[in-house]
C-alpha cells in the first residue's frame, strides 16, 4: 500500500511538473512576434561561468535567444576581463553620473578581446556568493531559470546551498550543467584542470608536433570549446527530455572526458589494434598524401583520400602513370611509400608560388587550400559571402566586430543580439524585472557588499 501510495504521489508531482513546464512554454510563446526568433527563446539561463569553456556554452545559448544572466564577482569580475592585451580602447570612459547608493565601475584598460570573443548576448549581474544575501539572490534567480551553467571546483556551490540537489527541491524543472577539469566523481575530480593540461594529461599534447619532435599545444583552446559544445548539445537535449517529463536533471561535462572522446580514430587504432600514436605533423597516419606542401612563397595543404582524388592528382602533376604504379595504386601503397610519393609532389610544388598552385589545382576535384594566417581568414572570400565576421555597437568600445553564429538556421535565428556586458550592467534590471525587487530592497543588497549597483550611463 504504502508503495503504491509513493507511486501516486510521484506520478502526481510528475504532471504539476510537466503542466508548470507546459504554462511557461505557452507563455514564451504567447510574447513572441511571427518574425523568426531564436529556438530558445523564452528560455532564461543563470550563467555561473567564467573563462572560456562555460562562457563559451552560454554564448551559444544566447545567440539562440535564451535570456542569459552571467554572474560575476562585483570588483574582479570574469578573469578574461583583465586578459591582455589585446583591448578594445573605450572611446568614453564606463563612468557617467552615478546614482545614490551606485559606485564607480571597477576601472578596465578596455574590453578584453578574450571577454569579448565569448560573452555576447548575455546580460551581467554583479553578485557575492560568499555573502548570505548574496546567495539569496542567487538561489531566487536560480528558481526563476530554467538551466543553470556553472564550471566551479565539484562541491564548492553546494558548500554555499547553491548545488544541484539544493536548488532541484524548489525548481525541479531546472537543467544544471556542471563543467569541471575531471568530473564530479573519481579520484581525480577535486583537482582544477586548464585546456592546456588537460591537452598534455588525455593524449592530445602527444599527437600534436613534427614528427620527432617535443610535443606542440594546440593553437586555439579546442578542449575548452568542444566542451562547451558539449555542454550546449547536453542542455538542449535535457530540454527537450523536460518538455517531455516535466524535470530536470544534472549534467555531468568535464574537460578529460571531452578530450578522450575528441581522439576519434587515433583512440580507436589503440583500443581496436593496440596502435600507440606518434606525431606526424600535418601528415595522416592512415592517408597519403594528405599533408601540407611548402611553396616558393608559402604552404599548400593537399588531401587525397582515395584513388579517384589521388589519380587527379597525378594529372595535374604532369605524371598520369603514377596512378598505376605498384607503389601507388592503392592508398595501403601510398602509405607504405609516403616518403617517395612526397618528393614527387615536392618536386613540382617547390617551383610554383601559393598563388600558382591554388591556380594549378583548381577545378581538379581535389581537396585543397592554402594555410592561411587569421587575416588572410577573415578576408576569405567564402567567410564573408557568409558573413561569418559581424559588428555589433558597443556602449563605451564603439564598433566592435565579432565571429557570428557558425549555423543558418531557415525556420528560427541564431543571432548577435547584445554586445559582451559590462561588469554589473545589468544589475539593478534583473533585480528589478526578474526577483521583483523595490529599490529599498537594492539599497540594501548593496549597502551589505552582496552585489554592486554600477550605473554606466548607458
């Protein structure tokens, strides 16, 4: 009996749930115009990341139209603020006439081009958590979101109440993402991790070097990113499972984890055929050729992948026989007999300029490109028939120009709606319109060091 009473009860509190999800769904999109808005639209993110991997993931969020509030420490702010340079000059100083009770903002030689590469579309709250008001207001708002993104140390937000299983018993529907070095569990979960020694630690730092040579980070914090892909993916997908179940649940990402999975066919030829990778450069293990090719004037990256691409090759290198030749005709051959094939190309290639090679192997059917530097990038032709660099006026930087959306999306928008905030922006907005707070109420907050009110002029 008493089972059987459990089940009822639980069942019962799975369809308040479910009818308390479906209410705010119908009222997001009762608020919405027939032009096209973001996916997540109507859905309200409380955004406690900083650096690069969470701050990545929320960014994503936002350019979707979720309504992103990212809390920040009121003096330090996110630690990227003060990574640089470079900075984006302030063409008038974040300071302006400041109401009774609001402090001068904390001074920035200029907006970080760090913060401002992932914080787009977001709106900045300056809160303390170490404060008890502090935490207050967070746990309130925290009952007003729908997901919750945060990177702290494993147990350090439920040493102040602000965990996933304190905050489930008033917002059951709520969608918390934790992103930390290791995960929550394991022997190595209380340990911080950056990209870069994650990079060393799950192999990616071994791969990645000339051949021969020490081991090479990556250019760009890929680690960090993929994990906030995953994180974003893992938030809709949660979504999606609470419009179906009403509840929500806590997401488990961490950056050792991602990175295993990111080594693909490399871990694969380990775990399959006991193979221990090396570094190959820019060369393929598995493909030939598939490398990059010095120029008169600078580098060619070429890829044949199979004996179609490969033969088409051979004629544009002036040398159709090779196709057929036993130490060529297949691509096991090519593999075997890497280094011969290389000074053939080698050969030809060496004699033409970037510009004359890209002419010579146009129209060829064969995967091509110059290694390009990040200004010839954004001058790609492709990039900006797409549009992919986007500016967006910012209240104190002036123009600033942004990498957009990397998806088109034809029934709803990814878009840049907001520039990157300053620090407590939006403090006195979301205290307001979201928790309903009187004015007496953020005098308060404020007068007890729990949040800072920063009135930008703006």
């Amino acid at each position: 009996m008493l089972g059987k009473a459990m089940q009822a009860a639980s069942s019962r509190a799975d369809k308040a749930a479910r009818a308390l999800w479906q209410l705010r769904l119908r009222r997001s999109h009762s608020t919405q115009s027939n032009a096209l808005s973001g996916a997540l639209s109507g859905i309200r993110v409380l955004d406690m990341t900083r650096i690069l991997a969470g701050p990545y993931c929320t960014m994503l969020l936002g350019d979707l139209g979720a309504e992103v509030i990212k809390v920040e420490h009121p003096t330090r702010g996110d630690d990227t603020r003060t990574w640089g340079p470079p900075f984006k000059s302030y063409e008038r100083t974040p300071a302006g006439q400041h109401a009774d009770g609001a402090a001068p903002p904390p001074a920035f030689p200029g907006e970080s081009a760090y913060y401002l590469c992932v914080n787009r579309n977001k709106k900045s709250i300056a809160v303390d958590m170490k404060k008890k008001e502090g935490r207050e207001i967070l746990v309130a708002l925290a009952q007003k979101c729908d997901v919750l993104v945060e990177n702290f140390v494993p147990g350090k937000l439920a040493e102040h109440k602000l965990g996933y299983e304190d905050l489930r018993v008033a917002n059951p529907g709520l969608v918390y993402a934790s992103i930390t070095g290791y995960g929550s569990t394991g022997p190595f979960s209380r340990k911080p991790g950056y990209d870069v020694i994650i990079e060393a630690e799950a192999g990616l730092m071994h791969i990645t070097g000339e051949e021969g040579g020490a081991p090479v980070k990556v250019g760009v914090a890929v680690t960090d990113i993929a994990t906030g892909l995953y994180a974003h993916g893992a938030i809709m997908a949660a979504l999606i499972r609470r419009a179906q179940t009403g509840r929500g649940q806590h997401l488990d990402l961490s950056l050792l984890q991602t990175q295993a999975s990111l080594l693909a066919n490399i871990g694969s030829n380990y775990l399959v055929g006991g193979r221990e990778a090396t570094r190959w450069g820019t060369k393929h293990p598995s493909i030939a050729p598939y490398e990059v090719f010095a120029t008169k004037d600078g580098s060619v990256c070429i890829g044949a992948g199979n004996n179609i691409q490969f033969t088409a090759l051979c004629r544009r290198l002036g040398r159709p026989e090779l196709a057929e030749h036993p130490k060529f005709h297949s691509n096991a051959a090519r593999v075997a007999n890497r280094e011969e094939l290389v000074a053939v190309i080698n050969q030809v290639l060496a004699k033409k300029t970037t510009s004359e090679t890209l002419e010579f192997l146009d129209n060829s059917g064969l995967p091509f490109g110059p290694v390009n530097n990040i200004q010839q990038t954004f001058e790609h032709p492709q990039l900006k028939a797409r549009r992919v660099v986007q500016e967006i006026d910012h209240p104190f930087a002036g123009k600033i120009k942004l990498v957009g959306p990397a998806v088109e999306y034809s029934e709803s928008e990814a878009a840049i709606r907001l520039p990157p905030p300053m620090l407590g922006q939006h403090t006195g907005e979301v205290l307001r319109s979201v928790l309903g707070y009187s004015d007496h109420q953020i005098e308060a907050a404020v007068r007890s060091g729990s949040t800072a009110l920063y009135n930008y002029d703006i």
